[in-house]
C-alpha cells in the first residue's frame, strides 16, 4: 500500500478515517441504547467523551479488521511515479531519424521495470511531441506515469542545447489605440489594427441584442457567445506581435515597448 506513492496513501487513509467516522456515530448511538441513558444523562461532559473515545477505538478496530480481510477495499483512481533514471525504464525499438538537420530518436514503446518484470507499453505520441522533436528537442532519462481510471499517460521531459542570444539591434514598438508603430530597417512602419472600431461594432451589436431580448436572458447569452468578440481581438493582437518578432529576430535585435502603471511611464 505504501509502495505506490504518497497520493495513494493519503487516499487509503482518508477511507480509514471517515469509515471509522461513520462507525463511530452508529456505536456511539448503540452504547447510549444499552446502557439506557438519557438527555440528562448525556449533559455531562465528562460521560460524553468517554463514550466517543471508546467508540472511536471500537470503530478503528473494526475498521482494520474489514480492510485486512478485504471487506474493505480502497478503490484508487488516480497514481503517479515518478522514473528518474534508465534503470527504471527504457526505450523499445529506438530509431534514428533526421528531422530539419537535426538527429533525433523516435519511439512508439517504451518498457518499465516493476516487481513483476518489464511492462511494455503503446504510446500514441501527440502533435505537440512531433513538434518538439522537429525543433531539435532531445528526450531525457526522467519521465512521469499518471494513471487515470483507465488511461495510462506517460510524460517525458525533453532537452534542447541553445545558443544565447546576443541582440545587435533595438526595435522599439509604440501600441496605440488602432494601431501599431514600429521601426523596420531604417523606415517607420505603422500597422493598422481598427480595434477601436472593431470595438465600437460589437459595442452596438450588443445593445441591439440587449434591447430585442433582455439585458440578463438565456438568448442574450447565446448571442453573445456567438459573436467571439475576445477570439478576434486575440486574434488582431497575436498577429501583430508575430510578424513584429519575426521581424526582430531575422535583424537580431531586442524589442522595447513602454510601459505604462498609473502615473508612472517607464521604457
């Protein structure tokens, strides 16, 4: 029990401690029954905690004595292990391929190695995995297992050798209400983003939509959603800013915006 992680033992105590809870009230109530005592009786403090005391231990006994005669079985949903090491756990059928100039390692199985022998599993890697492995990323000797009810995910920590980067050049960028000013090569360049209009239409759109169905009403809502109105405007913003950082590192410079808390103006 104790072998499978810190998680799984707190949750097999939790399960010991509120089945010894709930037998608790039920021998209490029972030993208040036999003896014949009453609300008088029952006043005394002293009375009172003697009887919990005693059906408390009494509780915890029989506890113990269902979960080891598995009465009592924890039902435990979720684990995790940590392998830190290639001891623990290896790569089957590794091959080599070359992916953008890089050499890398690919794998769909990996084993591990328990009480039992080795337990081989099928991963189905994701598009993040093929995306990583593309820009060079190498994986690691640490991994994680999380079992949850009936999947098994497996999480693998990848490594990557950069290079710092040494910026030659400064790129300032000016965000205004409807556009973007920044500076390419040696020539002011000013991207129009029309938020403030963008603004001003769904600002209309919604008290349209208020006025014909209600300012708090389940149409309203849906209508609301239908209109994405944050998905847009993140839109206009990640697309600016990508073609601004592209821009910076093809030069190899820094970005320098300013930034503005209350009164304070700060470069």
């Amino acid at each position: 029990m104790y072998g499978l992680c810190q998680d799984a033992v707190e949750r097999v105590s939790s399960l010991r401690r509120n089945k010894a809870r709930q037998y608790s009230r039920e021998i209490f109530n029972e030993i208040v029954k036999h003896l014949g005592l009453g609300k008088k009786d029952l006043r005394g403090r002293r009375v009172v905690r003697y009887l919990w005391r005693r059906s408390w231990e009494i509780a915890r006994h029989q506890v113990d004595l269902e979960m080891m005669e598995e009465i009592l079985v924890p039902r435990i949903n979720s684990v995790s292990l940590w392998l830190v090491n290639d001891h623990v756990w290896k790569l089957v059928n590794p091959t080599k391929i070359n992916i953008n100039g890089f050499e890398n390692i690919f794998f769909t199985s990996v084993a591990i190695n328990t009480h039992r022998g080795w337990v081989y599993l099928d991963l189905e890697p994701s598009k993040e995995f093929y995306k990583l492995l593309a820009r060079g990323f190498k994986p690691t000797s640490h991994a994680k297992i999380n079992r949850r009810s009936r999947r098994v995910i497996f999480h693998l920590s990848l490594e990557k050798e950069v290079e710092i980067y040494k910026p030659g050049n400064i790129k300032p960028v000016d965000v205004n209400e409807n556009s973007v000013a920044t500076l390419y090569e040696a020539f002011a360049l000013i991207l129009e983003t029309d938020l403030a209009e963008t603004t001003l239409g769904y600002s209309y759109r919604k008290k349209s939509i208020q006025r014909r169905n209600g300012s708090d009403s389940r149409e309203t809502r849906k209508a609301m959603e239908k209109l994405r109105e944050g998905e847009k405007k993140r839109d206009y913003r990640m697309k600016t800013a990508n073609m601004i950082l592209r821009e910076a590192m093809r030069m190899r410079g820094v970005i320098v915006i300013e930034r503005i808390s209350g009164e304070d103006i700060r470069i």
